[in-house]
C-alpha cells in the first residue's frame, strides 16, 4: 500500500473515531438536561451541531431514547427529527436502519414509535406492510393503529360471524380504554360479551379493615396499626368500635372497590385494603389506580405513592405510578381516606387497582387474592 493510500485511510479512520466519540459525548449533553432549565443552553448547542454529523447520529439517538429520562427523551427526540429531517431532505437517510430498529422489541416503544412515525415520511409503504404485524406488539402506540385497522375492518365485515371474528381479534390487542369499550360493545350485540374486569386485570379481591377516625380530614399522615403490622387476626380500636380483618371481592363489572357499599358508607373514615399478588419474574410495572379520595399506596411494604386529595372525580387509570414487583409473592396496602362532606357527588369512596407493563397491557397474576 502506497504512503498516499494509507495516510487516506488513517485519515478516515481518526475521522471517524472522533465523531463517533463526539456523538456520544453530544448525546450525553442532552441527556444530562435538568429541570428549570439545566444544560438547556448547551443542549440546544448540541442538537445543531448533531445536524453536521448528519444521518450517522439517528440511531445513537434513537439507542439513547431507550433508558432517558421524560425531559431528556423530547430533547433527544428534537435532536432525532432534526438529524432525520435534514437527511430526508439531502437524500442520505436511511430507511432500512429505521425499519430495523422499529421492529426491534427490545427498545423502548417510546423510541421505536417515533423511528416508525419518521419510517414513514421515508418509505410509504411502510404502514401498510408494518403495521398489521403489531397487534401484539409491546409498543402501546404501535399495537393500538394495529387494533384500529382491525375495527375498521369488523365495522366493514360482510357477516356476523366475519364480523365475530375481528372484533375478537381487535380485542386480543386492545388496551386502551376507548378501544376496548367499543370493542366490548360490539360483541355484546352478538352476544359474546367481554369480562372487562378480566381483560384490563383490575385486582377485586381485598382485605378490609376500618373505619379508622379521620374526622376533619386530620389522619392521612396518622399511622393507625396497619401502617405498622399486618397481624390478619388482630384486632383494633375503630372509630366507633373495634375492627378487624375482613375478606371482601367487589362483583361490579367496572372493577371497582366499593368501600360504602362493601363496609358501610361512614364519614370523616379512613378503611385499609390489603391484597397479594404473585408475579412470574422480577419486573418493572406500572400500579394503575383510580380514586374520587386521598390514598396511599405501599408495595412490599415500601410507600410507592401518597396523594391528599378529595373528590376530583374517579377516571379509569386516574393515577399511574411505575413501579418494580418481584419473582414471587407481592403484598400491597391501600389507606383510603374519606371526608365529611355531604354533597352527593362528594359521596364515592371506592377505588380500581390494576397492575400493567409500560404499554398498559395487564400484567398475570398467578393467582390474585388477599393471601397471607
């Protein structure tokens, strides 16, 4: 090899190395960006000069999407769009790196959503060849376009039993809550009806203890005995009397908790709820929880979340809190705190409790109950 070729060739070589060394450090900056405005000036630094290592950037960005932070996932997702626009426009991107990575299932379906959504500015075949190979697809976002397609389709079957068929099938990949909700609805008109309660893994069998005194609202920070122990045969001084621990299961077809309607509909209360959950493997979730009433969540005897608040409603999937469970029994507590007013709408005192992965599809439990 001659001088001149190989001096070429090293040039390359170093040209190289640096900027994959300068990507990642300008990746870095981006990721380190804080609240109020931390790093934002030397991330927007960044962001422009990604622009001019051009379309090799994309999948380092993409790859940092995976694990960062909200905040820093939209600065990177800027830094992708950007890279990505200016590649569609100068003819060097590369769909086939896309396609590749928004197929891949083990990145985050935060990250391969936005790779697809920018697939598709570069290749328009992409949503028709893709998109019906995701009803099952980990990605809530993704799996839900394949669920719509599915429901268009049933709306359009030429027969009941065509039309049985892909409402079924839509349902097998439905997780959120309007989809599931028309889907549920369309096989009750055939006459194949849905266990809601089943399909979204709302956890309906607890043990209750209470009421415990809360009388102008003063005890959600008081550590009544089940904050401290979890003697299932013991019994407390109530409010009013002594309780004890009972095993109830609501049967409402919503899942929800009923605390007035099981126990009775007391004021100025506080009642605990206690049940187990067995999981397959350790595993990062999400602890989905409705409520009209302040409430505390403990998992394994650790509090995950604690929220005072009085009757702002109760919407399905109301609070979401990403949370791990282990291989193997979990245990979880509920404090449930009601006030003393006296409006009719200020009179629910129930709460849902599902367990979920991040695309919102029920986690199994090997058998839900309140064991101890």
């Amino acid at each position: 090899m001659s001088r001149l070729r190989f001096a070429l060739l090293l040039g390359v070589m170093l040209s190289t190395s640096v900027q994959a060394a300068d990507t990642g450090e300008l990746i870095g900056k981006i990721q380190s960006v804080g609240k109020r405005g931390a790093g934002h000036d030397v991330a927007a630094v960044a962001i422009k000069q990604l622009q001019s290592v051009g379309i090799e950037a994309a999948i380092p960005i993409l790859n940092a999407m995976d694990d960062a932070n909200p905040l820093a996932f939209n600065w990177l997702q800027v830094a992708f769009e950007s890279v990505v626009d200016s590649a569609i426009k100068d003819g060097s991107v590369s769909a086939k790196d896309l396609e590749a990575f928004a197929l891949d299932r083990t990145h985050h379906g935060r990250s391969r959503r936005v790779a697809f959504d920018w697939l598709v500015k570069c290749d328009e075949t992409a949503t028709e060849r893709l998109i019906p190979q995701m009803l099952d697809d980990p990605s809530g976002p993704l799996r839900r376009e394949a669920v719509a397609r599915i429901i268009d389709q049933a709306k359009e079957g030429s027969s009941d039993e065509a039309k049985l068929v892909l409402w079924k099938k839509a349902l097998t990949g439905a997780v959120d809550k309007d989809q599931v909700d028309e889907i549920a609805k369309a096989l009750e008109k055939l006459d194949q009806p849905v266990n809601l309660v089943q399909h979204f893994g709302l956890l309906t069998e607890w043990r209750v203890i209470g009421p415990f005194d809360n009388t102008g609202m003063k005890a959600f920070d008081v550590a009544y005995p089940p904050e401290k122990e979890l003697n299932f045969d013991a019994e407390y001084q109530g409010k009013t009397e002594t309780v004890k621990w009972e095993n109830l299961a609501s049967k409402r077809k919503d899942g929800s908790f009923d605390l007035a309607e099981l126990t009775a509909p007391h004021k100025g209360a506080i009642d605990y709820a206690y049940t187990e959950f067995t999981s397959s493997g350790d595993q990062e979730v999400e602890f989905r929880l409705a409520t009209a009433n302040a409430w505390k969540l403990w998992v394994n005897g650790k509090l995950v979340f604690a929220r005072e608040e009085y009757h702002r409603g109760m919407q399905f999937d109301q609070y979401i809190v990403r949370g791990e469970i282990k291989k193997g029994k979990n245990t979880f507590l509920m404090k449930v705190c009601q006030n003393e007013q006296e409006q009719d709408w200020a009179q629910r005192w129930a709460f849902q409790f599902r367990i979920v992965d991040d695309s919102g599809r029920a986690v199994a439990d090997k058998g839900q109950g309140p064991r101890d």
